[in-house]
C-alpha cells in the first residue's frame, strides 16, 4: 500500500471517528436534557408556572376584595351569587358573599407558599441529620433513629392543635409547624447514601488533607447526595400542600380572613348545595391541577436525576 493510500485511509477513519464522536455532557446537562424529553412532565412545568403567575397576580383583575362582602347578594347566594361576568363574581361567592375568585387567588398565594417553602426547608433539615447520622454513625446514630421511630408515630394534627394552641394561627406559624413535623423528610434515603460513600477514596483523601468532618459532609458528601434531595423535594412539596389542605379542612389551620385551598374546599364541602357547585368546584380544580403538576413534575426528576438512567 502506497503512503497516499495509507494517508487516505487514516483521513477516512479520522472522519468516520469524527462523526460518531459523542459529545461528553455533565451530569446535570444530561439530566436536563431527559427532563425535556419528557412531554408531561415539561407541561406539568408549564401548568404549575401559570398556577405561580395567577398566585402572584391574579388578585390584580380582580374586581373584589378578598374580605369584601357583596351586600347586594347576601342571603340570596343560590339565585344571584352564581359566577358572572356583570357584577364581577367569576367564580361566584361563597356562603358569606365573599368573592370566590379573589378567595382562590389568596388561597393559592397561601397553599403554594406553604409548599414551596415549608417543603424545601423540612426536607433540608432531614437531609442534614440524615447525612451527619450516616457519616458519624454509633450513638449518634442510634439516637437519630430511635427519635425518628418517636416522631413518625405522634399523629401531626395533634402536634398542629397543641402548637396553634400556644402559639397562634398564622400563616408564618403554619409553615414553622410543618418544618418541625416533617424533619424527617429526606432522612432515611440521605443517611443510606451517604453510608455507602463514607467509606469511598475521595472521602479518605479529603480526610488525609485535614479536612474536618462537618466539611467533608457539606463540601463532599452533600453534593454528591443532591440528586437525592432535589428528587424527594419534587415529592415532599405535594405531600405538604395536601398536609396544609387537610388541617385547614378539619378547621385547625389558616385563620379567617386568610384562606387556603383546604380551607375553601372545607366552605364550599360545608355549604354547597345542587345549586352552589361552584363553590366546591373551583378550589378543587385548582388543588387537583396543583397535585397532579407536582406529581407529574416529581417523576420526571426521578427518571432524569437517577443515575441507573443514565
């Protein structure tokens, strides 16, 4: 074989290897890009950003205050507090003639804040004693697991009445008492992997540095767990909207005039009759939209973020 023949071939092998050259992607850019593969959960993205923005600025359309009583239709709600478009009631009144579209607009400000925040921060919380548990393992251990087989045995609506009882009802009070509940969201599964990459070569190197304990676990052992958090976050933060739904259903949560979507299903549930639907059916649809966006949302990071996917 000639040397242009040979310089031939090599050209022919350099552009074939060329073409099929697969570009190397991080974690997180591979994990993206599953994610927006996923067609429900990128709309269940979009449904709950249009739940964000009505939250944020629905009450500005709003013709009625939220606490505005409509005099004109109080005592007569089955024949006149329908929704209409003329005296600006969209989605009709409540039982006390009270607009029921500015009361959705305050109850899904309330619900999601209560959410977006309370779920986030209960399952940091669990997370960091989960991995300090894992990591140092022995009595603090033991300890860690025995209060969490305490905990998750006390019924949380009794732990609810008891802290309202002495603290108030309030929307801050709300989303404390469901931090201390649910400390332990995020604990079991971050203490069972950080067990597993305790022993690993990066920790014993980061350990022959001199590197204290608290910054091997936040500098090395957290980031390596977060795909964990922010796939149990997607899964807490539902699961907490529906805790807020149920005590504010069973009357021990939101006080008047705030209100929250258990709260207004709770009304509506209470007062509705076959000719006051609406006042069960719109904070209802927007609670089911909510769930089933979260839930939707939640899968598709756990099909994107799992490395067995990969």
């Amino acid at each position: 074989m000639t040397s242009a023949s040979r310089r031939l071939k090599s050209r022919e092998f350099a552009d074939a290897a060329a073409e099929e050259m697969i570009t190397s992607r991080s974690f997180w850019a591979d994990a993206r890009g599953r994610f927006l593969r996923n067609r429900m959960a990128v709309f269940s993205v979009f449904m709950l950003l249009c739940l964000v923005v009505f939250a944020l600025f629905g009450h500005t359309i709003a013709v009625w205050n939220y606490e505005e009583i409509d005099w004109a239709v109080l005592g007569q709600v089955k024949t006149e507090g329908g929704p209409s478009l003329e005296n600006g009631h969209w989605f009709g009144v409540d039982e006390l003639g009270r607009d029921l579209y500015a009361r959705v607009v305050q109850g899904t400000r309330t619900s999601l804040m209560v959410g977006f925040v309370a779920g986030p921060l209960s399952v940091m919380l669990g997370a960091l004693i989960g991995a300090m548990a894992g990591y140092f393992g022995g009595r603090f251990d033991q300890t860690v697991m025995g209060l969490y087989t305490i905990w998750i045995s006390i019924p949380y609506i009794i732990f609810f009445v008891v802290w309202q009882a002495f603290f108030g009802r309030s929307l801050t009070q709300m989303i404390i008492v469901i931090i201390i509940v649910n400390w332990t969201a995020g604990l079991l599964i971050v203490r069972g992997q950080v067990m597993m990459l305790k022993n690993r070569e990066f920790v014993d190197a980061a350990r022959m540095l001199g590197m204290s304990d608290m910054a091997i676990i936040f500098k090395h052992l957290m980031p390596n767990v977060l795909w964990v958090v922010v796939i149990y976050t997607s899964l807490v933060i539902p699961e907490v909207i529906m805790a807020e739904s149920l005590v504010s259903f069973l009357g021990v949560g939101i006080q008047e005039p705030n209100t929250s979507w258990g709260a207004l299903i709770s009304e509506g549930a209470r007062t509705m009759t076959f000719g006051t639907l609406w006042q069960l059916a719109f904070p209802a649809m927007f609670f089911v939209i909510a769930q089933v966006s979260l839930f939707y949302i939640g899968d598709g990071l756990r099909d994107a973020l799992d490395p067995k996917e990969r």
